[in-house]
C-alpha cells in the first residue's frame, strides 16, 4: 500500500473546507478532503495537477 505524506493545501480556507494534497510519490500527486482522511483519494499525474491548479486563476 502507498504511504501518502499529506499536508494542508495553500488553497484551504480557515472554515473547514480543507484540501490535503501528498507529493511524496515521484509519479503521484494525491489529493483528500481533511474532513475524510480515511476516504477516497483522488490521484492524478503531476502534469493532469498543474493543469488543475493553473485552472483555477
């Protein structure tokens, strides 16, 4: 089973809606709802994550 390090996304607010993001798989970037730590996890390729964030602006 993959060991994900997660830690809170810069685009989480104070309110509770949280998004945890682990990049410490070289071909993986993991993303989870904090409120869910044992839930699903959304997994994308490095490429497929800096389209997703340079969407965003």
């Amino acid at each position: 089973m993959t060991k994900y390090a997660f830690h809170k996304s810069s685009y989480s607010t104070t309110n509770g809606n949280c998004v945890e993001v682990a990049t410490n798989i070289r071909t993986t970037v993991a993303v989870r709802d904090s409120k869910q730590p044992t839930g699903p996890v959304l997994r994308l390729t490095p490429t497929a994550w800096t389209r997703f964030l340079s969407g965003l602006s």
